[in-house]
C-alpha cells in the first residue's frame, strides 16, 4: 500500500509559535488555505482513494480541497490529532516549547512513560495513532483502496514515522522537521512495515533517510 502522511497548512497559531494541540484548534491563516489547495497539485494524481484527517479543524480544512478534486469524502479519525501539550496548551514561550519538544524526543529514544502534567505520555500516543492508521487501512483495503491519505499534526507525524518507519530514526525526524503541508510518502503496510520514500518532495534512500526537500507553498512555522 502507499500511505501518504499529510501536515495540515497554516494557522496563526503557527504564526505566533503556541503549543496549539486541543480540540477544534485554530482555522486555517489564509496562507494555510493556500497551502491547503496547492495539494490538489501536488497530490491529485497520485492515485489516492481514501482521505481522514483528525478531529482538529485545521486537518478537515487542509483536506477539503484534495478531496473536493477527487470526489471523495473525508473521515475524521480523533487518533490522528496532535501530541497533547497539556498543561502548556496555548503558551509559546522558549521555556513551554522545549519542556513539550523534550517529552517527543525521549518518545523517540524509547521512554514512552514520559507525559507533561494533564497531557498523555507516549504509550497512550501511540496506542490511539496506530488505532487510526489501522482502522483508515482496514476501510481502504475493504473498499478495494491501495493509495490513501491521512492529514495530521507536524510532532504526531514526526514522532510517529520516527519509531514506525524503517529507514527513519529519531535523530532524522528531530533534524529535519515538516513543513506546513508537508508530505511524507510511504510505502509497505503494518504486516511487513512501513519505507519512507520520500520527504517533503525529497526522494530519501532505502536503508536511511538523509534529506528533505519542501512542500507546496512552503512557508516556515512550528512543528504543533
């Protein structure tokens, strides 16, 4: 199968760097609504039959387009949203940014009991991402689908394909980051795993990604 791992566009919260990770989450900023038709370019020809996005609004919003241009509707999967933030929802100060970055990174080192105070800790992360991952390749194979994607949050993804991914380790996610609307193009399925072959448009190698390249409307702006 191939999966295509989509970042939402743009949202002032982006903008304005805060931990924005509840639901409904912040609309699209109107660069993000450009963002989010570019992928009808990018994407619209690749074959994609099944689209979900998280609860978040922000990942409904970056789908619609896509899945206007090829007459499909979208699920909402709640498994899909971002890495909770917590008790530091909202704030964007150096200090809130890095506590919430530490908790991904000792995810993706294997210390899954580590969680900021009123967030999940990375058990209960990856516990409801793989549950959405499976059940959006359950319905797709169901309805004879081999092509799908899903819309989601630049840490989730990040976190997610770092410990998920065969040739993409935590040191790669954590170097390379994701851009708004950002794709991240996998190849494989859940019984013999997954291979990233490509990031942001980068073409990465078989054994292990090096580079990364950029999205559509590619614009800088935080991880959340």
């Amino acid at each position: 199968m191939r999966l295509f791992l989509v970042r939402h566009g743009q949202t002032q919260s982006n903008v304005d760097h805060l931990l924005d990770t509840a639901v409904p989450g912040a609309d699209l900023s109107p660069l993000g609504r450009d963002q989010a038709a570019a992928l009808v370019q990018t994407l619209g020809e690749r074959g994609i039959g099944a689209i979900t996005a998280s609860t978040l609004v922000r990942t409904q919003q970056t789908a619609a387009p896509l899945a206007a241009h090829l007459g499909l509707d979208v699920a909402v999967a709640d498994g899909l949203r971002e890495i909770e933030a917590g008790d530091l929802e909202m704030l964007g100060d150096d200090d809130s940014v890095r506590r919430y970055l530490e908790v991904v990174a000792a995810w993706l080192h294997g210390d899954l009991s580590v969680a900021e105070p009123g967030a999940e800790d990375g058990h209960a992360f990856f516990a409801r991402y793989d549950a959405a991952v499976a059940a959006a390749l359950a319905a797709a194979r169901a309805a004879g689908v081999d092509t799908l994607a899903l819309v989601s949050h630049g840490a989730a993804i990040r976190t997610w394909a770092g410990s998920r991914v065969r040739n993409v380790s935590p040191e790669f996610v954590v170097a390379t980051g994701l851009e708004n609307t950002g794709v991240v193009e996998l190849e494989g399925g859940p019984e013999d795993g997954w291979t990233c072959v490509r990031w942001m448009g980068a073409v990465v190698d078989a054994e292990q990604a090096e580079v990364a390249g950029a999205g559509p409307a590619a614009e800088p702006g935080s991880v959340f």
